[in-house]
C-alpha cells in the first residue's frame, strides 16, 4: 500500500499545476501580447546586462580605485537590496497570510496550522524575491563576465542567492505576524510610529555627505576615498545577510575558493537555521494572529476619536430604526419619505462630495472605492511604506546641490528626477489603480445593473485615480524642484509634464486593468503579478522611459552653453503630447468599450 502524500506535497503540487494552467491558458488567449511582454523581459535582460557590463568596465579603470569601487558597489547594492526585500515579505506575507482566500479556507481543514503556514511562507517567498533575482541576474553575469569567471560561478552564485532569499523571507512572515498580533493596540501603533521617525531620522542625520577639502584633495588618494565612502561601511558589517552573500560572490570570482566556501556555510547554517524555527515555531502564533485579524473591527478601535464616530454612528441608525415603524410598510408611504428616511443621512464624506458638485451616482462609487481602501489594512499600510521610501528620497535631493555647478548636471538631475516622479506614479497606478475593477469581484453584477453602468463607473474610477495621484506626485514634483534650487520656470515646465504623464498612466491601467480582469482573486498583489498586471507595468515603463528622453533631447535650456533651437523643444513636445495621448487614450477606450458590452 503507497503511503498518501504529505499535505505540503500535495499543496506544492496543486498550486505547480494551477500556475501551469494559467500560463497556458494565457498562451492560447493572446499570442501576440504573450510575445510582446516576452520581447520586453528579454530586452530588458540585454539592456541592463550592457549597461551593468558598461559600467563596471568603467568604474574598473580607474587606476588603483577601480576594485575597491566596483566591490563597495556590490556590497552596497546587496546591502539596500536586503532591506528592501524586508520590506516586500512584510508586506506580502500579511497579505497572503491574513487577507487570502486561499488561507482562509485552508484553516478550518484537517491540515496541520504548520503545514499551512509553511507552505504560505514559500509562496510569500517567492512572490516577494522574483523582482529581486530579476534585478541581480544581468549585473552577476556582467560582473561575471568583466572578471572573467569559471562556468562554476554561476551556479554557485545562484545556490547562494537561494539561500539568502530565505532570511527575508521568514523575517518578513514574524513581522507580519506579529503586526497581525498588535496591529489594534495603541500603544503598538505608538511606538511603531515613533520607531519609523526615529530610523527616519538617524538616516538623515547619519548618512551626511561629507565635505572634501582642498588640503584632504591634497593628501593621498585613498585617504580621499575614505573620506568620501565613509556611509558605505554599513554595508560591510559582517552582521548583515548581506555581507556574507557579497563577501562569497567576490572571493570565487577571485580564485578565493576557501574563502567563498567559508562565507557559503555561514550562509547555509544561518538561512537553514531561520527558515527551521520559523517552520516549528510560527505556526501556533499564525493561528492566534489569524483568529484575530478576522475578528478585529478596525484597528483604531482603542481610539477616542474612533468610539466617537462609532457612537455616533450607532445614534443615527438608531433613529433611522425609529422612523421605519412596521405600522409603515404601505409601498406609498415610501414616496413621501425624504431620502434620509430611506437610505439613512449622508456621512461627512458624502456631505463633503456633495459639496464638491458630484451627483449621487458618482458619490456612491467614489466613497466606497475611498472606504474599502480605508479598511483594508494592507492597501493604505503599502501606501505609507511607498511614501516612507519616497520620504528617504525627498531629504537626500538637498544633497545634490552640491554638485549643480554647470547646465549638464543641472539638466541631467532634473530630467532624472522627472523620471523618479513618473516611476512614482507608474507604482502607484500599476499596483493601486489596475486592480480597482478586478478588486469588484464577483459583485460586479451589482454595480453593472444599476442605473449608472460599468463605462461610467469605469470613468468615475479613472478620474478619482487620476485627481488622488496627481495630487501626491505634483506635490512630490513641486517639492523635489524646490529642493534642487530649479527656477521657478523649470519647475513650471516639469509640473505640466508630470500632469499629463499622470494622466496617462491612471488611463493606461485603468484601461487594462477592464481589459484584464481577474474576478476570481481578492488579494491586489496577486492580482497585479498576473499577465495584465505585468503588462501594465510594461507599456508604462516604456511610455516613462519614451516621454524621458524624447522631453530630454528637446530640452528648451540644452545640455551645453549653447543655445538650443526653439524648433527642436517645440518638435520634441509637440510629439510628447501625442504619445501620451495615444498611449493613455487607446487602452482607456477599449476598456470603456469592453466595460460597456460586458455581459453579466
């Protein structure tokens, strides 16, 4: 008799066929946007593999400073790319393990609580680490390539990146554990809040560029160097993952064999050491974290101002109970009923949209988009992580000043700070906006017969995105010109740039997000990892990265002291206007269309 397979077995199994499935099914619905997107990763592999190869060929000319630049670079890199890849499990892991439907029926099923939970830690793992291995796999082969490595490098660096994924993996379950845990209590949000200034606060002042003077330029070179890579060394601290995957990478790529296998088993004991407690010993407190993030009410319950709204709350229904006596179930007396009577007194959100100009239709869409962001933990807690990341990015910009001395920095900065913006908002769009008609569910019959329709609550949805985005990246655009020292006729030119590019990345995926649906999944991250998902992504990188350089090489105040032809900026923007035009129009009106024809 054949034993029965484990449970982790067979979830292992299901999930390697239904993903099979899904990409074959994708395959046969779209051949030609399949090898689009195929074009576009393979081009990208190429373009980033030279550039990286471009790069460390240049850096490693240097005579005497190469190699300790290229080698400060990789530990770097690995070193940010840890902490981001932190943050991403944190933030996947709470959501694949708390607000899944996967999860939640796996629970209740005779399936051991550490079978479920190790098998949502590799699937959190996983979708946590693909952009980090998509990221690391071009500049490993460059850097691979430009010191002439043996075949066995390769392999061995991918044993190891393997290995490392792990450490994040299982950190960022405990964390979302343990805010699933305390994620209601005041105090924990307190004491997170004051933890996140804090840290903010160190980095700023910590990590100050420091000033290089003319008797430091007159002293040896690497005095100079240390000087200026003294906020590096944090990279090198033997504490870090890090640390042990970048010391590894460097010594077999020197012939360092010892070494390399050295830091290879202290990466070994260590991610198998995490990844066995985690396996034992967070199963039990997943269960507890689960039971009580699905009974929680809101996480600001311990707050006044939140029992306050409550009260009131539970007053007004009150009283709308009162007025509906059974005595007054005759269908006239509904008539003569107020709509107060009827659908109970507005809100202040309705109050204050009403206020605005919008009718009733509108308002209803609007406040329920407005109000299941609000209530989902996980939406607006990756809203303030992006924007604690942008935060970094804002109190460093004052650094770059410094170096401002002549028209080509001042223009490259600039034109590269305009891309940041519009990378902001292709985030923003790709992973908030696209999944907003998908995130309707099954439901979407509710929505599609009623008086307004799916193409106007499609529009209403494009326009609250376009409006809530455009006013957080023209805040961050305005900000950032500031913080340059632009003239004010710069950051003018950069803020309609940044208008019309916010524009047409809201209608871009709002366009395909009705074009590409996926009614059956509640989880957004899953829902923008899908093939619509990666092909928004796509078309908006490449419109960022066309708009960029078409507005860059028509600059109006050009790259040298010469004056540029006014001919060529007004050529340059009158082509930038079209492109953003057909680039966020045309997706926009096929999902109006599909919207409209859809059958429910």
């Amino acid at each position: 008799m054949n034993p029965s397979p484990s449970p982790l077995a067979t979830l292992l199994k299901v999930n390697l066929l239904a993903t099979w499935r899904r990409l074959l099914s994708l395959r046969n619905q779209s051949r030609l946007l399949v090898s689009v997107i195929t074009s576009f990763l393979v081009g990208y592999l190429v373009l980033s593999f030279y550039l990286f190869h471009f790069g460390l060929r240049f850096i490693g000319r240097f005579p005497g400073l190469g190699s300790l630049l290229v080698e400060r670079l990789i530990y770097l890199l690995f070193a940010f790319l840890f902490f981001l890849l932190l943050l991403s499990s944190l933030v996947i892991a709470y959501t694949n393990l708390f607000r899944n439907r996967e999860t939640a029926f796996l629970l209740p099923l005779p399936i051991p609580i550490g079978t479920i939970f190790t098998w949502k830690l590799i699937e959190s793992t996983l979708l946590a680490s693909w952009a980090f291995l998509f990221l690391v796999a071009p500049l490993l082969a460059a850097y691979g390539l430009v010191h002439r490595v043996p075949w066995h490098f390769y392999p061995f660096t991918l044993g190891l990146i393997a290995l490392f994924i792990v450490i994040p993996g299982v950190a960022g379950s405990a964390g979302a554990i343990l805010l699933a845990r305390h994620l209601d209590r005041k105090a924990f949000q307190l004491t997170a809040i004051a933890t996140v200034v804090a840290l903010i606060s160190l980095v700023a002042l910590r990590f100050k560029p420091e000033p290089v003077t003319e008797e430091l330029l007159e002293a040896r070179a690497q005095a100079v160097v240390d000087r200026l890579l003294i906020n590096t060394g944090f990279a090198q601290s033997p504490l870090l993952p890090s640390y042990w995957l970048s010391a590894g990478v460097e010594n077999w790529a020197e012939g360092a064999l010892p070494a390399a296998g050295f830091f290879a088993l202290v990466l070994t004991a260590n991610s198998l050491l995490v990844g066995r407690l985690g396996t034992l010993f967070l199963g039990n407190p997943f269960r507890e974290a689960a039971s009580r993030a699905e009974g929680r009410g809101s996480v600001f319950a311990e707050w006044n101002w939140f029992r306050r709204a409550e009260a009131r709350q539970a007053v007004l229904a009150t009283e709308l109970q009162q007025q509906w006596r059974p005595n007054n179930t005759h269908p006239a007396s509904s008539l003569t009923q107020p709509r107060s009577a009827i659908w109970g007194p507005p809100d202040r959100l309705d109050q204050l949209l009403a206020r605005i100009g919008l009718p009733s239709d509108a308002r209803a869409i609007v406040t329920k988009d407005l109000r299941v962001f609000w209530r989902d933990t996980t939406q607006w807690g990756q809203t303030v992580l992006l924007f604690g990341l942008l935060t970094v990015y804002i109190i460093n910009l004052r650094h770059f000043t410094r170096q401002l001395d002549s028209i080509f920095w001042v223009s490259l900065v600039s034109y590269l700070n305009l891309g940041a913006c519009a990378l902001n908002v292709a985030t923003i769009t790709t992973r908030f906006v696209f999944p907003q008609f998908s995130l309707e569910g099954r439901r979407v019959w509710v929505v599609g017969m009623a008086p307004l329709g799916l193409a106007r609550a499609v529009r209403i949805k494009f326009w609250l995105a376009s409006l809530t985005s455009l006013f957080l990246t023209l805040s961050l655009t305005l900000l950032s010109g500031t913080l340059l020292r632009l003239d004010p006729l710069r950051i003018t030119y950069f803020a309609v740039a940044i208008t019309l590019m916010t524009f047409t990345l809201n209608g871009i995926a709002v366009g395909l997000g009705v074009l590409y649906p996926n009614f059956r999944e509640s989880n957004p991250s899953k829902i923008v990892s899908g093939f619509g998902g990666t092909f928004c992504l796509v078309l908006s990188f490449l419109y960022i990265l066309v708009s960029v350089v078409t507005l860059a090489v028509g600059s109006p105040w050009g790259w040298r002291d010469d004056h540029p032809e006014p001919a060529r900026s007004v050529f340059a923007w009158a082509l930038f206007i079209l492109f953003s035009i057909l680039a966020g129009a045309f997706p926009l009106r096929l999902g109006l269309r599909r919207a409209a024809h859809t059958e429910l």
